[in-house]
C-alpha cells in the first residue's frame, strides 16, 4: 500500500477531520451518477409535539459520520467499495416550517432519486419525511418498485398512523399520519408491512387499532419480549417476502440509555439496546431493500460525546450494507 493509501485510511475515519460529508463520501447532488444515494433531510414542522431542533439531525451525522465508515464485519462486506455511494447533500426546503410545502418538497427531490434508479438512505428530521419519501419512490409510478407497493419495516416507539386524528399541531401529512396516508394512497402494502418495538404507556387503549385496521402487523415491545427474537424475525421474513422493502427507524425505539437525543422519549419502558435493533435489522438480508431512513435526532439534547449522532450513523451504515450487500450478489 502506497504512503499516500495508508494516510488516507487513517485519515478517513476520524470525524473531525476533513469536509464532514456523510460518511466520508464524495459530495455529488446528480443521482444519475450513485448506486447508494444518501440525503439529509432537516425538517422538523411534521411533529410540533416536541423541540423543534430536529431538522439540525443531518448536520449533525455529518459531523461524526466518518467514524462509521467501516467494513461491515457480519456481510464479510466493505459497502464503500462494493457500490458508488455518494453524499446528495440536503433537501432544499425554503418554506421551512410550512409542513404542507415541505413534504411536496421532499417528495420532488426523491423523484428525481427514483427516476435515475438510486436507492436512497436518508437521515432526518422528524418521522414526517418518511412519507414524503415513500410517495415518491414506492406505487404505481416508482421505477425502485416497478410500480408494485412496497413493504414497510418500522422501527419505533409509536405507530405513527393515528388517522383517527385529522391533523397533529396543525400538520396534515404529519409525523403522525404518514404510515396511514401512504397506505391509503397505494405506495404501502400494509398486508405485507411489520411495525415493532411500540411500548409505553398509550393516550388511549385503542392506539393499535388504526394500525390493525389498515392492515399491519405490530410487534410492540411487550410481544417482543414476550416471543423473543427469533420468532419475530420469522414473522417479519414472511410477512415481507419478496415485496420491494422500505426501513424506517426512529431512534426512540431505542432505549434513552443508548439514544437520549431522540424527539419523543419514552422512558417508562425499557427500549431495544443496539445490539437488539442490529439483529433485528439483519433479519432482512438478501431483501429487496429499496431505501431507508433514520429519524427523529435531537442534537440540541444529545450527550456531549455525540452518542445518539453517532447511534444514528451506525443505523444508516446498517441500511447501507443491507443494499449494499444485496446488490454485490447481483
């Protein structure tokens, strides 16, 4: 290995050195020209339940992002070099706190995504993006698809399709409403979908029937425990099958001791540990992965050492590999 190739795998890794692109990838805003198309999105008008810092998430990831730049140990797979993956940078969203305006925004900028054939891993802003992004790349007009609905594989702490409200804070297509507005709309096939890790104590005893309703499987946290792991990776596997496959994870499906700086914090009851969430992730290796989120970062209440960053960006890297991986095998 030349000087130059033995600096520069030193150098890549460390986080405070350097132009802070995600993960250390060039910086190219064509999809046309990326495998792997990984986007900021810094939105926070969808969920005005909480401090509204979450739109400062994809800066922050930037920041501590090179550190998980890695080889993927349990893939045998470096997913940096299997595939182009570049740095789109960040939705441009001028109408900030218009949630309305922002999710049409969010949703031009991942058609473009879809028509050049990138598979896109986000980092948020609240759990709002997640539907702006899947109505644009999943359903009857999506290329990643070939028309077809996807399947959702959601990780949080709460549902997020509670129609039986008609808007949250003000907001329609909210943080609150996207897994039900997508399902209703054609872009996700609910029969085919798996919702895990809710928990906490619920504003009402019927705060799974909406999800039930249209047609999800819920894992809550409780089941979880109660069936252990393998048995819900068997339902998650055969539940999703072959149908194209979004995952978005909240990070608060994640236990405050190894994510505090999450939007909406459920303390009450214990949450996954990272090692939980990875194993869960894994469980759809060889799917047909067509993107992924991770939302809801709080930065403004992280610990000083960047954890939930950092918690973040190992979540995003898991994401990456899974497609990363899946397109090595062809």
């Amino acid at each position: 290995m030349s000087q130059d190739a033995t600096d520069r795998m030193m150098m890549e890794t460390l986080y405070w050195w350097g132009v802070p692109t995600l993960f250390r990838c060039p910086h190219d805003p064509n999809p046309a020209n990326t495998d792997i198309a990984l986007v900021g999105v810094p939105h926070s008008s969808g969920n005005g339940s909480t401090e509204r810092d979450q739109h400062l998430g994809p800066r922050a990831v930037r920041h501590v992002s090179a550190h998980n730049r890695r080889y993927h140990k349990h893939f045998d797979l470096s997913p940096w070099e299997a595939c182009r993956i570049n740095d789109l940078g960040d939705v441009p969203l001028p109408e900030a706190m218009d949630n309305e305006a922002c999710v049409a925004r969010i949703s031009e900028f991942y058609r473009k995504i879809d028509a050049a054939g990138a598979n896109p891993v986000s980092i948020g802003g609240d759990h709002g993006i997640t539907g702006a992004i899947v109505q644009a790349i999943a359903g009857e007009h999506s290329r990643l698809t070939r028309g077809r609905k996807a399947a959702l594989l959601h990780f949080d702490a709460h549902t997020d399709s509670y129609e039986n409200i008609p808007h949250w804070m003000g907001a329609i297509k909210s943080a609150a409403h996207w897994a039900a507005y997508c399902v209703r709309q054609g872009n996700l096939d609910a029969t085919k979908s798996v919702q895990i890790g809710m928990r906490g104590n619920p504003r009402t005893p019927d705060w799974l029937k909406p999800s039930y309703d249209l047609g999800y499987e819920v894992i809550t946290m409780d089941r979880y425990r109660e069936m252990g792991p393998e048995a819900c990776i068997e339902i998650i596997r055969k539940r999703i099958g072959d149908t194209p496959l979004y995952i978005t994870f909240d990070l608060d499906c994640l236990d405050p001791a190894v994510a505090p700086g999450v939007s909406n914090i459920e303390a009450g009851v214990t949450g996954w540990n990272i090692d939980e969430a990875n194993r869960m992730l894994r469980a759809v290796r060889g799917f047909n992965v067509i993107g992924g989120d991770v939302v809801c970062l709080m930065p403004t209440k992280d610990s000083p050492n960047n954890i939930t960053a950092m918690v973040a960006a190992h979540i995003m890297f898991e994401i990456v590999s899974l497609i990363a991986d899946r397109k090595r095998k062809g």
